[in-house]
C-alpha cells in the first residue's frame, strides 16, 4: 500500500487495487463517510466497494491537483500579474464541505444503526495530524539552523509566537509576532473545526434541514464573537458552507440532484468562474473569493453527480489523478520547498523571478512531497484505517 512509486499508478490492471487505495486515501473524505460503523474486513474489498458505488470520483483528485499549482504560485516571491493563487483553497473549502456531508449523509441512509462517530474522528486523526506534525517539525529544525548559520533571530521570534497556534490547529488567530511562519496552516485550522463539530450537528439534526443549519449558524456566529474574525476566517467557513449546503440540498431534493445527473452543469460552473476571478485581479476582494467558492461548489457537485460529462473525464487524467493524491502533503511542505529552492538559486545567482523557479519549486515540492507520502501519510492512514474497523464494533451514536 506504501509503494507509489515509478509507473505504477499508471501501469496494469495489477496494479489496480494500490492505486484505488491511494485515490481514496487522497480523498480520504470520501472513504471516510462511507465506512462509518463498517465491521472488521478487508480494506481493498472496501474500497473496491466504494468505487463500485461511484463513491470515488478521480474528477475531484484532478481538480485538487490544478488547485495546489495555484496555491504555490500564491505563495511565489513574485508572481504573474494574472494569477489569484487564493482560488485554489476557495475551491478546497468548497470541496471538503460536499465530500464530508454528501457521503456522511449517504451514510446515514444505509445505515439504521446510527454513527459510530469515534471511528470516524480516529481516521481523521490519522489522515491529517501525522503530515500535520511532521511539517511543523521539519520547519522548526530548518528555522533553528538557519537561525543559528545567520545570526538572525527575527524567524525564531515568530517561531515562539506561533508554535502554541500551530500545535492547537489555531494558526488562523495567531497574532503579528508570528509572522508567516506556516502561515499557510490556517486553513487547516478551519477545516479541524469544520471536521469536529459538523459531523455531530448532522447526525444529530440531519432530518431537518432547518435545525441542521441554525444550529450551524449558531456555531459560527459564536466562533466569530468569541475568537473574532478577519478576512481568513468568514471566507473559509462560509466555503464549507456552501459545499455542504449544496450537498445537503442535493440529497435530500430529488430535482435538484436530477438537474445536475441530466446536464453537464460543470463546464457551465467552470466558465462561470472566470468572471469573479477576473474581476478579483482588477478589484481584489475577499467577497470575489467567497463567490468562487460558491460557483466551485456548483461544478464540484455536477462532477460528483455526472461523472461522464468533458469537464471530469479531462480532470480524471492518469497523471491529474495522482499529483492529486499528493496534494495535502504538498500543501504542507511546498513553502518549505520554495525556500530551499531560493537559497539554491540564490548561491548560483539566478533570478527568482522566472518560470524556471516555479518548475523547480513545483518539482521539488511533488518529490519530497511522494517521499513524506510514501514514508508518513500512507502508513498512517493505514493504521487509522485498521483502529477505526476495530472500533466498528464499539457502542454507536444512535440518530
């Protein structure tokens, strides 16, 4: 299951099952939901079952895929004109919020047993924290020493503002003094939190939709009056919202879910988006990110629900498809690849300013990213995956 290497992922059907295996674990959303409350067996045999049900969409791991490459491109010393970076995470916000809600939803209409919600927390545990952790690590040991080899001490400064943010999923409060160190951790601040509670309040209100999304509402509102907002925290929750509306509205209205099964609504969704990611280029604002995360919801959905339509089948490449497995480790890691990356170019006196050190970010970034996903995501995913079965059987949350 840890063996991504070489052609494997592209090569014979023997190789069919790992490369299901990596898809889902990618989207481990998806694998998530639908194996809540199953009993002990054998994980291929489950994710063949989910691919079966079509509860696995490559579409969604090309997409994620094009998504990280605007991420970086952000996070650039300096970067084209024409490029908004931020409408990659607009879009993951919108995607995190259909998968999780969509298929915990589907589940809840197998099932009449109920959630086992410790099996689904255990495997989110282990899909994010270990990466999570690792990260910060490596950036702790890369800021010491660097510290340490210039003399200066601006970085560990940040360092000691930022760590208890870092450690507790709060990067999105942390305060100046932290500077960017990982900065770009907020978002996963916001999806923890999203992950925690959202699970609960729909299993518990699920049946109607107007508790379901007052009692959400209530939630954020104190979240915002309690540890205050700025420009990160309203658009990254109300991404969420808009994936998980959308799919709880999907669900539960048969004409809404017939609409985009009948017509190619992605391709329309993706034109779409040019126009607020046109008019954030000339008038950046955050109210044009929050309209790509409502458009992308939109085309996320009809890629889920039509999966045959051009918009998903070019998204669904051999090649998309596994960079996209890669995504959230390159998340992580690549602004610790881009530096590593500035201190070469910079001993041998190239220029920051090109395509060439966007290529050689990219290409570091995937390759050190497939190493901590070879060596930490897998196996871990693996053991969370195999703890979660085994409490399968534990008492459940009845709703």
């Amino acid at each position: 299951m840890a063996d991504m290497g070489g052609s494997h992922h592209f090569g014979a059907s023997k190789s069919e099952p790992r490369r299901i295996m990596n898809s889902n674990i990618a989207l481990e959303d998806q694998f998530d939901a639908a194996n809540v409350g199953r009993p002990a067996g054998n994980i291929q045999e489950a994710v063949h079952a989910l691919a079966s049900k079509k509860h696995y969409a490559p579409a969604l791991d090309g997409l994620r895929a094009i998504c990280i490459i605007f991420t970086i491109l952000h996070h650039m010393p300096a970067r084209p004109s024409f490029i908004n970076g931020t409408i990659g995470v607009n879009i993951f916000f919108a995607l995190s919020g259909w998968l999780i809600t969509w298929l915990l939803l589907e589940e809840q209409g197998r099932r009449a047993g109920g959630l086992n919600l410790r099996a689904f927390y255990i495997r989110r545990v282990f899909r994010i924290m270990p990466i999570y952790y690792v990260t910060i690590m490596l950036y702790v040991i890369a800021t010491l020493v660097l510290s340490r080899m210039s003399g200066d001490t601006e970085k560990i400064d940040n360092l000691r503002v930022a760590i208890g943010y870092l450690l507790t999923f709060n990067r999105e409060y942390a305060p100046p003094g932290a500077g960017n160190f990982i900065s770009h951790a907020w978002t996963l601040g916001i999806e923890e939190k999203f992950y925690l509670i959202w699970p609960a309040i729909l299993f518990v209100f699920a049946r109607s939709a107007l508790k379901t999304f007052a009692v959400s509402a209530a939630v954020i509102v104190t979240t915002v009056v309690v540890f205050g907002s700025h420009h990160l925290v309203l658009p990254g929750y109300l991404g969420l919202g808009f994936g998980a509306a959308l799919a709880f509205w999907s669900y539960y209205n048969h004409g809404v879910r017939k609409t985009f099964e009948r017509y190619p609504i992605a391709s329309l969704a993706a034109l779409a988006l040019a126009v607020p990611y046109t008019l954030s280029l000339d008038s950046p604002s955050y109210g044009w990110n929050i309209c790509i995360s409502a458009i992308s919801s939109v085309m996320i959905a009809s890629i889920w629900l039509r999966p045959n339509q051009p918009v998903a089948r070019a998204l669904s490449l051999p090649p998309l498809r596994w960079l996209g497995t890669l995504t959230f480790s390159i998340y992580m890691l690549h602004v610790l690849c881009m530096n590593l990356v500035l201190v070469l170019f910079a001993k041998l006196h190239v220029s920051e300013m090109g395509v060439a050190f966007f290529i050689c970010t990219y290409a570091v970034s995937v390759l050190v990213s497939w190493l901590a996903n070879t060596a930490v995501e897998l196996p871990m995913v693996s053991l969370g995956k195999r703890l979660a079965l085994h409490a399968g059987s534990a008492k459940r949350v009845v709703v």
